[in-house]
C-alpha cells in the first residue's frame, strides 16, 4: 500500500531524513516511535506530500508521489491524516466540519455527504455532538471527530502524527480505542506515536527513528520482546519507556 524507497530531505543544508526506505502491507499497523526531532513526523507527512522530499520516491497503491505529472490533491483525499492538533474549523459545526471536504474535494452532494459523516461521527461514538461546534468538545472529542472527518473521505490508508500527545491523559484511552477498532477491522494504518501500550497491543511492525534515518523496522514481538537484539540506540529507548 505504502512503499518508501530511500527517501532524504533536506531543510536548506540540515539533513531531516536520511535513505528512509520501509513498505507497508494493505492491512498492515505500523507505529513509528523514536526521540524527538528524529524525523517521525516528518517521515509521515511525506506520505501524503504534507511535506515535500528531495530525493528517493513514495509510491502509494501504486501513484508515485515524486511524479511531477500526480494529482497530489486526488491522493490526500485517499490518504486520511490525523494531526496532533485536530485541525477542526473552529466557526464550523461538527457535521459541517465532517462533510466541507468531502463537498469540495470528492464532490459528493451535500445530502450524501453529510449521510456519510454521521455515519463515521456514530462509529467514533460522537452522534449526539453533530450539532455542536469544535470548541464545545473536550479535546479527546475534537480527535475522535478529526478522525471520522478523515474516514469520511473513504481512505485507502490512515496516517495518525501524535493523535495523543496534545491530549489530557484522561482522554488518550477514548482516541486510542477508535484506533485499535480502526485496526481491528483492517484498515491500513501508519502511526507516529509514544504510546507505546498501543503499539503492543495493536501494530504489526515498529519502525524506530533516530536523526533522520530508520534504524529499527521489525515485528512488534521482536521489538519488545528481545531489546538486547535491538541497536543500542533503540536499547536505550526502550530501557527508559518500558523502564516505568
């Protein structure tokens, strides 16, 4: 589904990635974790051309993201992102929130569009908030709505960048289990996150980043399951999350 060949980018002479290369399987979870400022988020959003790279290719359900001549606007709206901060409009009800994209960019019609949005609205468990603005919601809320925002589009793959880390602690759990039921039913599934019970429990394959480059991309099992095979820097990650 996803398949990143020796992708680097450069912001002026600073090197963010280095030769990234992983492929993600139709189906298939893949947390991404690592430190901060190693390139996680930044590995993510060039899936979806949020963030333009210099060199290597990204080719998604077979539409090369590098090709000059792609329809990067018709990909995103295949390609469903969930950010840190929900990126909600703020002067826009919840169900207005759920169907503008799907009007403008899939140019459904306004009655299927919103069928569409409560639809996902109800799967994320929000129905009775459709009429509500985004600042009438707790902030567990306004994800769980970005995310059925994003299924409303109907995505081939689901790109998460930190969905919890802007959040209260007390409403991590409510998002996580939208993900895990995402996950549950197949979806394909990309997630930058330091939630690392939701890695166990849900992915399929862990990829660690350090300064830019891949440096762990396994099994979750072997992962967790055997850190003295793990790179030292990989090592040392992990001795401090699991640690507690």
């Amino acid at each position: 589904m996803i398949d990143i060949k020796n992708v680097s980018k450069w912001y002026g002479s600073f090197q963010v990635l280095t030769d990234c290369t992983t492929s993600i399987q139709k189906g298939e979870v893949v947390v991404v974790c690592g430190p901060s400022g190693s390139g996680k988020s930044t590995l993510i959003k060039t899936v979806n051309a949020l963030e333009p790279f210099q060199k290597g290719d990204i080719v998604v359900d077979g539409i090369s993201i590098a090709d000059p001549k792609t329809d990067l606007p018709k990909l995103r709206s295949r390609v469903g992102m969930v950010f840190q901060h929900f990126e909600l409009f703020p002067h826009l009800s919840v169900t207005e929130n759920l169907t503008l994209a799907q009007i403008k960019v899939l140019g459904r019609s306004k009655d299927d569009a919103v069928k569409r949005g409560l639809k996902m609205l109800d799967r994320v468990g929000l129905m009775a908030h459709k009429d509500k603005f985004p600042g009438q919601l707790s902030g567990g809320q306004q994800q769980r709505v970005a995310i059925a925002r994003a299924l409303s589009m109907d995505p081939i793959v689901m790109l998460f960048d930190e969905p919890t880390s802007a959040l209260d602690p007390e409403m991590v759990g409510e998002v996580l289990d939208v993900m895990v039921q995402l996950a549950n039913e197949g979806m394909t599934m990309m997630c930058v996150t330091h939630e690392m019970g939701f890695a166990r429990k849900v992915s399929h394959r862990v990829i660690f980043m350090d300064k830019g480059q891949i440096i762990e991309d396994c099994r979750k099992d072997e992962f967790f399951g055997n850190p003295d095979a793990r790179s030292p820097r990989a090592k040392e990650f992990l001795s401090k999350i699991l640690g507690h």
